[in-house]
C-alpha cells in the first residue's frame, strides 16, 4: 500500500461509535494516527472533524498541512504502537480515541523494554525482541500454546 493510500485511509470518513458526538471526538482531535501491523505509519495535524456529507452517521477528519506537525509527534512515525494502545482481542471498532501527551510519553523513550536483574529484554520497531544477558547467563525458553 503506497504512503498516499495509508494516509487516505486514516483521514477517511469513520462511523460514529455508540452514543459518540463530533464534540466527544473534536476534544481528542489534534492529531490522526494510522497504525498498520503494529507500526504508526501515519501521523496528520486535525485542523476540523465534520459529520460526513455522504452519511450522517459516519465523520471525517479534515487535516493540516504536514508542517504543522511538530518535531515530537513527527517522531511517533515508524515506531511500534505502545501496548497501551494497540488492539486487543475482539475489540473490531477501527478507531481509539487517547490523549496526545499520553500517546506522546509512552513513546518517548522508543521501543518497549523491561529489565530484570542483569537481564535486559526489549523489543524493536518491527517486532523483533532482543535479549541482552551477563556473561555467563542462562535463558530457558518456554513455547506457549
């Protein structure tokens, strides 16, 4: 799927989300992120959110000029979504509405990691997770179901 494609996609036209209003999704609405296997792909400036003109019960983002943006929301592009925000199971509604200073700090330091001891386990920006142990460590692996 090419940049333009992804970028269309995000900004497309979304279906109201039970009991949602333009005002509840206008009080989140300063940035559009599009996330694709995981990975922000996409990241717009929100200058309007209107009710669709094609269906009343859908809205549509109306964004800025990439330039708007500035250096630290740049930044989320190509990073892997925090596991705070991703999907989880059965969740199907194709949007997620966040706090911009909380998206913002939760990938502030980069990919996820988590120490124990001497034993450092972090994760990149395209999922592959490295382990980095003391000389001499042990690591036993354990395959779930």
């Amino acid at each position: 799927m090419s940049e333009a494609d992804k970028a269309h996609y995000t900004v497309g036209i979304w279906p109201f989300h039970r009991s949602q209003t333009i005002a509840d999704i206008e009080s989140y609405a300063d940035i559009i992120i599009g996330v694709t296997s995981g990975i922000i792909t996409v990241v717009k400036a929100v200058a309007k959110v209107v009710p669709s003109t094609a269906d009343s019960n859908r809205w549509e983002v109306l964004t800025e000029d990439d330039t708007t943006l500035d250096e630290r929301i740049r930044g989320l592009l190509g990073q892997r979504l925090s596991p705070d925000f991703a999907w989880k199971p059965g969740q199907g509604w194709p949007v997620k509405l966040f706090d911009t200073d909380t998206v913002l700090e939760a990938h502030r330091a980069g990919p996820p990691e988590v120490s124990l001891g001497g034993y450092r386990l972090s994760v990149d920006a395209v999922g592959i997770a490295h382990l980095h142990m003391p000389r001499g460590g042990d690591v036993h692996i354990h395959a779930g179901a």
